[in-house]
C-alpha cells in the first residue's frame, strides 16, 4: 500500500477532523508520528525528543495533562512536572500527581502542536518512539501558564521542516516466554524477593518473561490467574469501597503512574472508563485476554497486583493497592483482590 503525501494527509484530515489521532492514521496506512509529521509548518513545528530536553520546559508550563497509551488503555493525569531524575536507560518524574518512568532511547520524534480544533485551541507536546507510535504527551489547559508556550516550543525547537519521516517497522510483541526446566528455582527465588523490582530482573536470568513467569507459576503460592472480566470487576469493586490504588499504564518508551482512588466509573461500548476531575482511564475490555492475581514478597509486605495482558501477550496495565493511615498493611486491597473470581470458578460455572 502506498503511502499518502503530506498534502494528502492534510486533505484527508481536514475532511474527518474528529476522529481520533491514533484511529485516523491508521485508516490512512500510516503511522500517527506521520500523521502529525505531515502537518509541520500548519501548527505543528518539531522539537527535540529527548526527555533530558524536554521536562526542564515541560515544568514551565505548570498545569497540565498527561497521556500516556498502549494499544488497549490510555491514562490521563491532570497535574504539573515535578523533580526529573535523568539516567542513560532509565529516567524519571516523581511527583504526587504526573509520576513517570521513562526509557529514553524510545522518545525519537517530538512535535509540538497548536491548532485550532472545533472545541477551541489545543497547544500540546507529544512525543513518538522509532515506529511513529506514541510515547507521550502533555497538553495544556485553561490552568496552564499558557503565556510560557512560545517560549518553551522556541527553546525546544529543531531545524528540521521535513513533512515526512522514515519510521521503523512496529517490533513485535515478545510472546510468553517459559523455561519449565527452571520452573523450581524461579519458585524457590521468587520467595526470597525482597523489592518488586527485582522480579524481571530474576526472570531475565532465567530465560523467561513477566507472562511467561506467571503462567508457569500460575494456581500456585503467588499467581491466581482470574476471570477475563477481572479487571472492569476490580476497577468497578474499587469504586464502591473506596480504595486508593497504584494503577500502571505503559508503552515500550514510558509508564504513567495514578496513585489514589478510582471514583467515577462508567462502561461504555468496549470501554471501561474512570472519569474523575484530574485522572482518566479509557480500557478496552475487549482487548483483555488474560488476568492474574500476583503477590510479590517485599521487605515491606507482599505487594498484591492485578495485571492484565491482551492476546498477543502485551502487558496492558497493572493494579496494586495503595496503603493508607486506615489501611498501613493493604488488608482491605488484598480483601478486594481475594474476591475477584478466579478463571477455574467461571469455567465450572458454565459447565
């Protein structure tokens, strides 16, 4: 399939100006960093990508919304760029309400955008990693210091008026990846962790993956694998009592951290949305096709997680429970998870 020209593009996009960025790129065969690309010099000018760049600016921007997807969920956090914490692999954002892990060599292409769209002006800082797809990316709010914009997009700016990119091919999902001949001393180690961080870094050295690690250990000691409605149940259970939670969300290039409650829940078509003043998830429950329940020793007590993997394998995002004053030990999150229905229960169920 042959790719369209910039002119193109813009044509087509300027007949179908609602559909969604991501949706509508695809229609076109395209990538969404192409999408954007093509629009450079009509509101869209390039900028670095690189973070180390990038979260000095971002901060001077204050309030802001971040937005970080995969394929199967979106999260939406409403605050400012606290401390950044550079690192050759692996960088940070602490903060109490934008928290993020970023991998670096992913932020490839960066752009930033002001456009006038039919719900007002939206000025953003998006970023995309080698394929054209999204990484991340801030938009401004009426809250923003919206009189810093220019300045920030000047300091961020690069020589590079090219309309079109060279983008990568998408690299596959890594399936579930087992080592059943190691299957006991991953049993024997995951009882000895101490911090949740060192579980990939045990299941590397054993040849395995995350997935792979848990459907080898699944219905024992540390993994439940759940029903497939699992997570909308969780999410939904979460609500009604109230429970502050540590929810994940990621890509390839950066993970995006809500830590407290989920309040406003609402099922719409495929999706599974949290509509709260300053945090969103959109989850395609659809796309879920395997749910577990993990527990994780750690010098702090067990950490308790639900995660989520779509069918290709791709980790879709990660729930644990956010200890509070009332709850210092996690009894009631580790009571919510213990309800949720295991995948063996609804098979039998059906029968």
């Amino acid at each position: 399939m042959t790719k369209p020209d910039p002119s193109a593009i813009r044509a087509a996009r300027a007949e179908t100006p609602n559909a969604r960025d991501r949706d509508f790129a695809e229609s076109l065969g395209i990538s969404e960093a192409e999408l954007v690309a093509a629009h450079v010099g009509h509101g869209v000018t390039r900028i670095s990508a690189n973070p180390d760049d990038l979260m000095p600016q971002i901060s001077r921007l204050g309030e802001v919304m971040a937005l970080t997807r995969n394929a199967s969920a979106v999260h939406e956090r409403v605050g400012t760029y606290g401390e950044y914490r550079a690192g050759p692999h692996a960088s940070m954002v602490l903060g109490d309400e934008i928290d993020l892990r970023i991998f670096p060599r992913h932020w490839v292409y960066g752009f930033a955008i002001d456009q006038e769209t039919d719900k007002g002006r939206r000025r953003s800082l998006q970023v995309f990693d080698a394929a054209g797809d999204a990484v991340h990316k801030v938009f401004l709010r009426e809250t923003s210091e919206l009189s810093e914009w220019i300045d920030v997009v000047g300091s961020l700016m690069i020589d590079d008026p090219a309309q079109t990119l060279d983008v990568a091919e998408r690299a596959p999902v890594e399936p579930a990846k087992t080592n059943p001949a190691k299957s006991d001393i991953l049993l024997d180690e995951w009882a000895k962790l101490t911090d949740t961080h060192q579980f990939l870094r045990l299941t590397s050295k054993l040849g395995m993956n995350r997935l792979g690690a848990y459907r080898m250990a699944s219905g024992g000691r540390w993994v439940r694998p759940l029903a497939i409605d699992a997570t909308d149940r969780l999410i939904e259970t979460v609500s009604a009592a109230g429970a502050e939670t540590i929810l994940f969300v990621g890509n390839q290039g950066n993970i995006q951290i809500h830590w407290g409650g989920l309040e406003t829940v609402k099922a719409m078509g495929p999706w599974m949305n949290v509509l709260d003043p300053r945090f969103n998830l959109h989850l395609r429950s659809d796309h879920v096709a395997e749910v577990y329940a993990i527990e994780k020793p750690t010098k702090r007590g067990p950490a308790i997680s639900v995660e989520a993997f779509d069918a290709e394998g791709a980790l879709i995002l990660q729930v644990f429970g956010r200890k509070t004053d009332s709850d210092p030990h996690g009894q009631k999150w580790a009571e919510l998870v213990s309800a949720l229905p295991t995948l063996s229960e609804v098979a039998q169920c059906a029968v």
